[in-house]
C-alpha cells in the first residue's frame, strides 16, 4: 500500500503475461509477482 | 571545528547515493549496520569551516519499521538526533517520492529536501515551484542535480542554516480527517503518562493507530495497560469509520501530495511514444523478453571476456588466419598486461636480490612467494572492475531490472524470484562479485540460497581454464566450443536445481518469494554512477578478502617449493611437500580418471585461485604455454572433459570462500556449500570419465 497502489488509484496495465504484472502507478512503473498481484483488486474504466 | 551530524534519507532510485558520493567527493567509510549485513556508508566534508558527518541511510519507501531498512533508517533518526536530515526526492515523479518525505517529515523537523534530478526533470516538461513546495513542506527546499553536481553549494548552505537554528521550520501536519479524534484520545493518554517520550506525540499516536507493531511492542514493555487501551481505541477507530485506520491514514498522505504536487508542479505534455514505452514492449513481452534478456547478458559478457582476457577475439582472429593480430589482443588484454607485468617485477627483484648475497629461498619467497601473491590479488581486480562496470551500466541503464521481470517466470519453478538473476549473471564474471551481489535481496532465505548457489557457475578465471583444456584435447573448434558451451549451461541447470534442493531440505520452502520490484525509467548509464558502484564494490572486496588471499598464496608458495629435504632451489617441484600432498590425494582424482599427482596438486594450487591450475601444470611440465603443458602431460579428449567438470565445481576458490564467509556468518553453511560442490564435482567427473570408459574412449 505504501508504494502507492490504494484504493480508488488509476493503473495501467503495462504487461500481464507469464511473468509478473508490471503496472505504472503514480509515475513509478512496479513489476508486482502474480501472488501479490492476484490480491489486489481492480476495476476496469475506459 | 565544529561537527554536523547529517543523516541522507530518501526511496530507492532517487539518486541518494549518487548524492552521497557526490558531496563526500569519495572520502567515504564502508561498513553494515550492526547486526545485519546491509551496507553503512558514512563520510565526511567540509564546508564554511565546519564538518559535515554524513551518513547514508537505508533507501526505503517508507519509515514504517517494516522491513529492516526501514527499521535502521527510523532508530537512526530517532536515536542519534541527527542535526539534518537531508530527504532525497525525485523531481521527475515527485508522487512517489514525496511519500517518504512526508513520512519524515512528521517524524522529524530538522530537515532539508533535495530536490534531485532538476535538469532531467526540466527536460521531460517538467517544471515545479519551489518556494510553493517550500511553504507548503515547511522545510527548504534545494534543487539539485547530483548527476551533474548543480545545486550542491546552496544544499550545503541550507544544512548548516538547519543545522545551526538560521532557519523558521514549520512542523508538517498531514489531515486524517475521520482519524484525528482518535488521534487526540491516543495523543492525550501518551501525554497524560508521558511515554514514548523520544517520539513526536502525534507521530506516534498516529502510528500506533495504524498498528505500528515495533511501537506497540515497546509500548507493551513500558505499560502494558495503556497498550491494551489503545489497541481498544483502534479497534473502536476500525468499527467507527468502517475502515482500517491504517489506509485511511496512508490515503490522507497521499490526498496532501496530490494536493501539494497539483499546485506546485506543471507538466508540459511530450507527445511522441517515449522510448521506454516501446523498449518495455519488448523486454517485457512473454517470448521476445526472456530471449532479449539473454541476449543482453551474453552480449555484456562478450565485451566483459574481450576487455580482460581477449576472448573470444583472439580463438576468432586465429581461426582466421590472422595469429599475430590475436597474440596482440591476447598480450594487450587487461590481465594479460597485468601478467606481464608482475613476472617483470618479479624477474627484476630477483635479479637485484640474487648479487646481494641473500639466501636462494629469500630470494624465492619475495620475488616469487610475496611478488606472486599480490600478483594473484591484483589479477581479481580488473575481472571484478570490469564485471561491475558492464553490469553496473546495465543495473544503471533500468535494463537489468527488466531482465529479472522476464525471466521471474523461470525462476519461480525453482523456489527463487527474478531477483535471484543478478547473482547468475554477475557469476560470470566473478563469484565473488555474485556472492556479495546476493545482500541487496529483500528476502532471506532467497539471499542465502543464491549465495550458496552461485559460486557454482563458472567464472572467468575457470573460463581460462577451460579453454586451455578444450584447446589441448580437442583440434576442431566445433568440439572445442561444445564443450565450452555444455559446461556453461550444466552450470545454470546446477544453480537451479542446487537452489531448489537447499530451498526443500536446508530451509523446508518450496514456493518462490514474491516479487515486488519498482522498474526505474530507462535512461543513458551515468559514468560517474557506474564508476562510484565498480570501485566500492572492488575496494569491498579487495579490503575484506585481501589479507586472506595473500597469506593463502604464500603458504601455497611454501608447500610448492619447500620439502623434506629443505629449499628446492631447482625448482623440482616432485620432492615438494606440495607434491607429497598430491600424492595423498591420488586416490580421490583416480576416482574421476585422473590418477597422476600433478592433477591432484594442480587441484590444490586451484584453491587459490582457479587460474593457479594452469600456472601450475605451467610449472611442473616447464613449458609455458598451458595448452602445450597439459598436451605434454598426455591430456586425453575423455580426461579433458572430467577435468573440465572436476575443475569447475571442486571447491569455489580461495576468495569466494572469504566471500560466502563474509556474507553467511554462519560456518555450517560455508561448509555445507564447499561440501556440495566436492561431491558435484566428484559425481558428474567421476560419471563422465567411467561412461566414457564404458564407451570406449580412453
């Protein structure tokens, strides 16, 4: 939480393949392991 | 004169310690912090007649006491009262950065912000006020670029203005906005029984709300009573608002930078696709991100190997025809110089010496004994500079992180995270440089595993060695190069598969630590940054492995070239105790094909450094050239192949030992890594020499 990712947070998806998820979140591009990743959760907006 | 202690503070990738080093201008002292092995840099400078003592804190995003970063860079501030603290901020994603400083700045007034990467930041249509951001932190704030030194004169006046009462600092006050009550309640008791005095009160009521558990710990030592009210005030906080306070209270830090950076900064939009969008579309797509990765690795290697040793330049110009054209690479290759020049002064001592009347051993021991020693110790220096330079560049570049993002896949299946990439990678060049490498791992097992595991991959010292031995049993190239490329990549199967093992059995974990990792932006490697990272590194390493090598490499020198029968001036090295030692060890090197006692002794020498595996069958054959030594000694296709495997895996060399020690703490596990690897190298030796035998090959 404390790098930036709270609730009601714009993210954009960078890559979500494989590996990691990497993101960009309040100018800070952050490769997140699929574990943490799967428990943060998200809505999509256009 | 009077002293300032200031401490440097900010996230990782702000530009701390190049500003750190920027201002110490290099008188630096290195150390950890007690207890753990994170690094400590503390040093000093003067300016208007007064010292600056600065000492470089853990980057951290955070001083929440979560990690142990955090936990030094928090007890730091709190216990030794710094003068200053001087917070590291990046101009060009104030967001983020400001984060840490807000954290701070609630903890501690006596502060200076640096604003770091002005220039680069201007440059991106980046433009903040900074008497806005000044009035709204309450502290000074001083652009910089520490890349470029711009801006340092003023952050020095600044300090001293802190530092010296110069200087109206308005205390920071975030809005909790549904918290504060809550806030108050715990404020008043704290106050009421005037505990956690070396705090900020409303610091630490906030922090305790937020279930700071190193606080509440030392809160329950010192009344365990008014811990449990407020553990009940929070409870009643969470059911209140129906929320966790801990996120309302990062949430109102985060609403005050958005406010603050919405009214200080203005961005001029750039509008072309930068350049890291299209570079992380293919670092970071599934199939084209692992393959450019590796390419990227062997492509650095490929100029660390040429820049040291010549190769694969000088095998190439030979082939082609072009032999003198590739003695010149080979002789004017970084150790090669370096080579030439310690049996220069060697020679040159021994022929100043010799008329003087002193005894023949004397004169052996200093010229060569003493003379070779640091000879073997300056070799290191230039494979471990250049190793960090390459790497550094590609660390510095933002590229490497990505690597370890694209190949976390492949990691996972083994128990490690991408992270454990780095240390495979720096392997190649040294692994020592892979061993010391591990610390920078968040996690602990994970550190542990890769620094047991990565002496196992071959580095360039063994590299030397095993093209000597391709080049001797071998005349095609193509036979030679297989065997070259099979032993490397048996040597990352290893490192996996020895980290699976140690994770199962040794640390009873199977599933990988997760990786959260911050992608810095791509830019051009500084050289200033990538030379401060190569020279601290190999100074670290000079400095802690040093003395050991150098005392190792003369009693080497002793058991080479004394005997039973006292001095052996001839040089006959058979009647040494060396060769005594060998002969003991014969029945273990029979095992894996190799059954004469100048294998066993070239093994011993071997422990020293891997290279002393060629001086020594150098030595004992009388021929110079390695490749024409071990043809002489009737070097076999099959023998070279078990030697190959036995060489590179028997014991991880001298240095890599003080390494693993330094890193470790823990005997047991130094043993246990040395005993891996003599049963590796006897197992896959050992099978390879009798299937060949079965085979039919001799």
């Amino acid at each position: 939480m404390e790098l930036g990712l709270l609730p009601g947070e714009v993210v954009e998806v960078i890559s979500n393949s494989l590996g990691p998820v990497v993101l960009r979140v309040r100018g800070m591009t952050l490769a997140l392991g699929r574990n943490v990743a799967s428990r943060v959760w998200v809505e999509v907006i256009p | 004169m009077s002293e300032v202690l200031v401490a440097l503070a900010g996230s990782p990738n702000v530009g701390k310690s190049t500003l750190f080093n920027r201002i110490t201008g290099g008188d630096v002292h290195v150390a950890n912090w007690p207890g753990v092995t994170l690094q400590r840099a503390e040093g000093r400078t003067e300016h208007h007649g007064v010292v600056l003592r600065i000492v470089d804190l853990p980057g951290t995003y955070s001083l929440s006491a979560q990690d142990i970063g955090e936990r030094i860079a928090r007890e730091f501030i709190v216990e030794e009262k710094p003068d200053v603290i001087v917070i590291v901020v990046d101009a060009t994603s104030l967001e983020k950065s400001l984060y840490f400083a807000v954290m701070a700045l609630e903890l501690y007034q006596k502060a200076v912000i640096a604003l770091n990467m002005m220039d680069a930041a201007e440059k991106r249509g980046i433009h903040i006020d900074i008497e806005g951001l000044e009035s709204k932190l309450g502290v000074p704030v001083v652009p910089v670029s520490a890349l470029k030194g711009i801006g340092l004169g003023v952050l020095l006046d600044r300090i001293l203005d802190v530092a010296q009462g110069r200087m109206r600092i308005l205390p920071l006050k975030v809005d909790y906005n549904g918290l504060e009550p809550f806030i108050h309640e715990v404020e008043r008791l704290l106050r009421e029984r005037g505990i956690l005095k070396k705090y900020p009160c409303r610091w630490a009521a906030v922090r305790l709300l937020e279930g700071d558990e190193v606080l509440l710990d030392e809160l329950s030592k010192e009344d365990p009573e008014l811990a449990g009210k407020v553990r009940s005030i929070r409870e009643r906080a969470r059911i209140e608002l129906g929320e966790d306070p801990e996120r309302i209270a990062i949430s109102s830090r985060y609403s005050l930078i958005d406010e603050i950076v919405s009214s200080t900064v203005t961005r001029v939009r750039l509008a072309a696709p930068t350049l890291t969008e299209k570079l992380d579309q293919l670092m970071l797509h599934p199939v084209t991100g692992p393959i450019s990765s590796v390419l990227l690795i062997l492509f650095t290697f490929f100029l660390i190997f040429a820049v040291n040793t010549g190769f694969p330049l000088n095998i190439l110009f030979d082939h082609m025809g072009y032999t003198e054209l590739a003695a010149l690479i080979e002789e004017y290759s970084l150790s090669g110089i370096l080579g030439s020049f310690f049996d220069w002064l060697s020679s040159a001592i021994s022929d100043w010496l010799t008329p003087m009347g002193y005894a023949d051993w004397l004169v052996g021991l200093i010229s060569d004994g003493i003379i070779g020693s640091i000879g073997t110790l300056a070799s290191f220096i230039p494979l471990l500079l250049m190793a960090y330079v390459f790497l550094g560049a590609m660390q510095d570049s933002g590229l490497f992180p990505r690597a370890a993002v694209s190949l976390d896949n492949l990691f996972r299946r083994f128990g490690l995270s991408g992270r454990a990439f780095f240390p495979a990678a720096l392997g190649m060049g040294c692994s020592v440089a892979a061993v010391v490498s591990t610390r920078a791992m968040d996690d602990d097992r994970e550190r542990m595993v890769t620094s047991m595991a990565s002496p196992l991959i071959p580095c360039q010292a063994r590299l030397l060695v095993l093209l000597a031995l391709a080049s001797a049993a071998f005349t095609n190239p193509l036979e030679q190069s297989a065997l070259t490329v099979s032993v490397y990549l048996l040597s990352f199967v290893l490192y996996l598969l020895t980290s699976k093992l140690l994770n199962k059995f040794l640390f009873k974990v199977e599933y990988a630590p997760d990786l959260v990792m911050e992608l810095p932006p791509y830019h051009r490697p500084s050289l200033r940054v990538i030379w401060w990272y190569a020279r601290s590194n190999t100074e670290h390493f000079v400095k802690k492995a040093g003395l050991l090598i150098f005392v190792l490499g003369v009693v080497t020198w002793f058991l080479l070239n004394f005997g039973p029968t006292g001095y052996l001036s001839q040089g006959d090295i058979s009647k040494s105790y060396a060769a005594i030692l060998g002969n003991l060890l014969t029945p273990v090197t029979s095992l894996i094909g190799l059954p004469d006692w100048k294998y066993a002794l070239a093994f011993e020498v071997g422990f020293v450094a891997k290279e002393g595996l060629l001086i020594t069958f150098s030595s004992i054959t009388g021929a110079a050239d390695p490749v024409e030594a071990l043809r002489s000694m009737g070097i076999t296709p099959l023998k070279a192949v078990s030697m190959a495997l036995a060489m590179n895996y028997y014991v991880p060399c001298l240095a890599t030992v003080a390494a693993l020690f330094s890193e470790l703490r823990i005997g047991k596990y130094v043993l246990l890594t040395v005993a891996i690897e003599i049963a590796l190298a006897l197992l896959l030796a050992g099978t390879a020499y009798w299937v060949g035998i079965l085979m039919g090959f001799s």
